[in-house]
C-alpha cells in the first residue's frame, strides 16, 4: 500500500483523524500523522505504527518534507480561522515537492458560497483552491451532525442543570458518530470505486431532534434531561463562555455551529440521513445515538 500523511489525527473534535489512522493501520497502511508538536496523542500514534513528523499546515516549509514518497494525503482542519491559508500552503507545497498525491478531503455540509457561517464559505473555498492546484482532491461534505457534539457543546449542562440547550428548534438533525466519519475517508482512500464524485455528500445514519436526543440521555443517565429551546445569540454567547475553559470549543467555533443551528431551525436539515447509504459506503452497520450514548 501506498505512503498516506494523514493530517488532524491529534485532534480532539469528533477523533476523526486518529481514527483514520487507526483504522489504515489495520489494514496495513503505510501512515505519517502530521503533527504540530509531540504529545501524548502522537505517542499513541507511533505505538499504532505510525511515523510522526512535526510541522504545521499553517507553515509551507514544514509540509514539503512531510510530502516526501506520500501518494495520497487525508486533509482536514479544525473548526477555525486558517482553512483557505492552510489549503494554499498544502497546495504550494505539493509543488514544491514535485508531488501530486491524490487527497481526500474532511469537509462538511455547510461549506458553501452562500453559507451564513463565514468558516462554511471559507471551507467551500479552501477546496476550490486544491482543486485550481491540480490536485485529485475527493471532497466528502459530511451533511450530518457529529454525536460528539453533544457531550462536548452540552456536557456541562448535563451534568450541572439536566438541560440541553441550543437553537437547533423542535425539528429533527441528521446525525453521524465520528467513527463513522472517519470511516467514509477509510474508505475513500482505500476504496475510491465507492464514491462517484469529486464532491461527494454523505449523510447522517439516522435523524433524531434535541428532545429525543434529550431522551436518550435521561434513559441513560437515569435522571431527568430535557431539551430547552433557546435563541442563537443566547447559545452563541453559552459557547463563547464554554471556549473559554474548554479547548473542544473556540470562539470561531461557536459561531459556526449557530450559524448552522439557526439554518437547520429556519430550514431543516439539508439532506435526510439514510442509514443503508451510509453502511454501503463504509461497510458496516453505522454506531446509533444510543450505542454512543453508552459510552458516555
């Protein structure tokens, strides 16, 4: 099998990165994680078998060398300012490098032109730009929430008050585990014959709203959780409050999952889930809300 960089794989949204190592591993995948600097994270990478070299995608120089003999490359990139600079510098480097590894990209659905959330658009456009680059770039625009989400938006109001809160409405969201997700770049870049499209939208594995998500909790829990509507300015400033003693969350962050939360609410969800479509793509039965619940 081929040489793959993989990038994000210490991560903490959703674990999508590790994952994907993990799982490349497994099938005896040639893996180099790119990582910013050496933790406990990259240790478990290199435990895995994986080669680790430090360097940043927000500094070309660094990527050159981890570009050397990779055929393929997982690219993704946090919820945060720095996607477009970060696809520019990934895209100069390939050149420098005198490379063209075939990349599969961790998107999401919102990244459009016309997104309300700034880092929507700013994604759209980060994968325009390894497009013009020349690349062969699959793009997987995951069009589903994360269940990860909700222990990490939501955990402490759990925990402290029973109470989930957001502005998501009454409606139903379309969601996915991160393991699932991080399968569906498994495989795209194992199994590429999967997918028909250089953008491709996978959706969710089943589609639950914030009182059933609520339910769950409860059952699981054995206590009350409830589900309260609330408005997006008032969620916004709950998660800017969060980001500041919690690294899951960033103030960039916050503003784009209500960006989508109100969109979602005024709208509905873009894509319904279909949970046949999403086991034929990854070849397995997709994790429910319930099974990730256990976990909890």
């Amino acid at each position: 099998m081929n040489k793959i960089l993989v990038t994000g794989a210490t991560g903490r949204h959703g674990g999508t990165g590790a994952h994907v190592v993990r799982r490349l591993r497994e099938e005896g995948g040639d893996v180099r994680v790119l990582a910013r600097s050496r933790s406990g994270r990259t240790e478990a990478l290199e435990a895995l078998g994986a080669e680790v070299v430090l360097g940043d995608l927000r500094d070309r120089r660094s990527i050159v060398p981890a570009l050397r003999d990779v055929e393929q490359v997982y690219f993704t990139y946090p919820i945060d300012a720095g996607v477009i600079a970060a696809a520019a510098n990934f895209a100069a480097a390939a050149r420098e490098s005198g490379t063209a590894p075939r990349t599969v990209v961790m998107s999401m659905g919102p990244a459009h032109p016309g997104h309300p959330s700034p880092r929507g658009r700013d994604q759209w456009l980060a994968e325009e730009v390894l497009q013009w680059a020349g690349l062969d770039v699959l793009v997987l625009r995951v069009a589903a929430a994360f269940h990860e989400n909700v222990p990490a938006l939501h955990g402490r109001s759990v925990r402290e008050e029973g109470v989930i809160r957001n502005c998501f409405g009454d409606g139903p969201v379309a969601w996915i585990n991160g393991a699932d997700a991080a399968e569906l770049a498994v495989a795209a870049l194992l199994h590429p014959d999967r997918f028909t499209a250089p953008v491709c939208y996978p959706v969710g594995a089943e589609e639950l709203s914030h009182h059933e998500i609520a339910a769950v909790l409860a059952e699981r829990f054995g206590r009350p959780v409830r589900f309260e509507p609330v408005s997006a300015e008032r969620w916004h400033r709950e998660l800017v409050a969060l980001s500041e003693v919690d690294d899951v969350v960033n103030p960039d962050m916050a503003g784009h999952i209500t960006s989508v939360a109100r969109r979602v609410a005024e709208h509905g969800s873009t894509m319904a889930a279909d949970r046949a479509a999403l086991a034929l793509l990854i070849g397995r039965e997709p994790v429910t809300f319930r099974e990730f619940a256990q976990t909890l």
